[in-house]
C-alpha cells in the first residue's frame, strides 16, 4: 500500500511550511503575504511570487469594496465557476457567452471579452473587476479608464485583479495596467509576465472573500 496524507487540514498546513522554506515574505503586508501564498499553492509555482504586485491601497480598498454593494465583473466563466459564492450576495458578472455579445464581436471583428468589457460600463463603479484570462479585456477596460476623467472616482471600479496567462498580449497588458494604475486611480492586484491564469485570479478574490468574512465574524463576536 501507498502510505499518503488524508487530512486535508494538514496537506495545506504542510503546504505552507514548504512554501515558507524556500521563500521569504518580509516584503508583504500579512494580508498580502496570505493572497499570495494561497496563489502559490493554487499554481504549484514559488516563481510567481518575484512577480506579483499588489498596488498600495489595494488591500483596503478590497476590503472596503466588500463591506460595501458592489458588484464582481468577470472576464470568463472559469474565474467566475472558480468563485467561493458563499461568500457573495450577488451573482457575479460574465457577460463573455451572451448572444449579444458573440453577435457584436463577430460584427465588430473584435473578441467577446472587449465586448463584454464595453457592456461593464454601468456597472463599473465601486467594483472589483476581475481578468483571468483575457488580455484584451484588460486592455479595453484601460482604454475606458482612460476616457474616465482623472478626479472622477465615483466612476471607476474598486481594485481590479488582473492575471491573464498567455504570450501574446498578456505580459504587455498586466505591464500596462501595473505602470499606470496609479495615474488611473485604481488600486490593482496583478502578475507581470506570462503566468496567469483564472485560477490564480480566482484564488485571489476568494482568499479576500474568506478573510473578509472572518473579520465580519470577529467584530460581531467583540460588539
């Protein structure tokens, strides 16, 4: 007989202690490290640490986002079929295999993502956007930022996590949101270079989700 571990609990725990051996997270803020962890362990790649970036007020305005209405955007069904909903009121946003949107790509020779992005608009303010998959996505939400007028923030979503995978487009997309999210005033949580994926994107607002949740729990359990 094969002997493995069973315990689920404990397969994560030794998880961890493998990661925190070969890396170092001194760099992190604790929330930061535990989002990035958890992605490490969902890619089985200790590489992409050297590559994720968390903006400065990402973290808090994460927080503030999911104490508040706000609605999930989501680039593809597998970000959104990757989604912990306990966590959610509402169901998230994936516009991406709609009629109309396949029927407008195809008319505009355009992919359905940058499609389904212009579809956002209404629904951009306070959200947390997020693009596992598709760079062009990314790209035609930073076009729309673009056009939004610098002090208008009531107008722009809460904190986008963008992880597309992929060579072409993708490295150049995620470089392009890192570089100028600042100067666009959207916190961003994101993964320079060709990794990436839904799962990691996923993984992310799911960790946010859970500890989000918890801190809920722990001030209803002190008041």
């Amino acid at each position: 007989m094969i002997k493995y571990e069973t315990d689920p609990l404990k397969i994560s725990k030794k998880s961890v202690e493998v990661i925190k051996e070969h890396l170092s997270f001194g760099h992190l803020g604790e929330i930061e490290e535990s989002i990035a962890i958890k992605m490490i362990q969902s890619s089985g790649d200790l590489n992409i640490l050297e590559s994720l970036r968390f903006s400065v007020t990402a973290i808090e305005a994460a927080l503030d986002a999911l104490s508040d209405d706000f609605d999930l955007l989501c680039d593809t069904e597998t970000v959104s079929c990757g989604l912990k909903t306990k966590y959610l009121k509402d169901e998230p946003i994936c516009l991406m295999n709609k009629a109309n949107v396949i029927s407008q790509a195809k008319a505009k020779k355009q992919t359905r993502s940058m499609i389904a992005v212009d579809l956002w608009k209404p629904y951009l303010p306070g959200s947390i956007v997020l693009i596992g998959n598709e760079s062009t996505a990314l790209f035609r939400l930073l076009e729309i930022l673009e056009e939004i007028d610098e002090d208008d923030n009531e107008k722009k979503p809460a904190l986008i996590i963008a992880t597309p995978v992929g060579f072409v487009g993708a490295p150049e997309a995620k470089k392009c949101l890192w570089e100028n999210h600042e100067k666009l005033g959207v916190p961003c949580i994101t993964l320079l270079g060709t990794r990436g994926g839904s799962d990691l994107t996923a993984t992310a607002i799911n960790t946010l989700l859970q500890i989000h949740a918890k801190t809920q729990i722990e001030q209803k359990a002190e008041s």
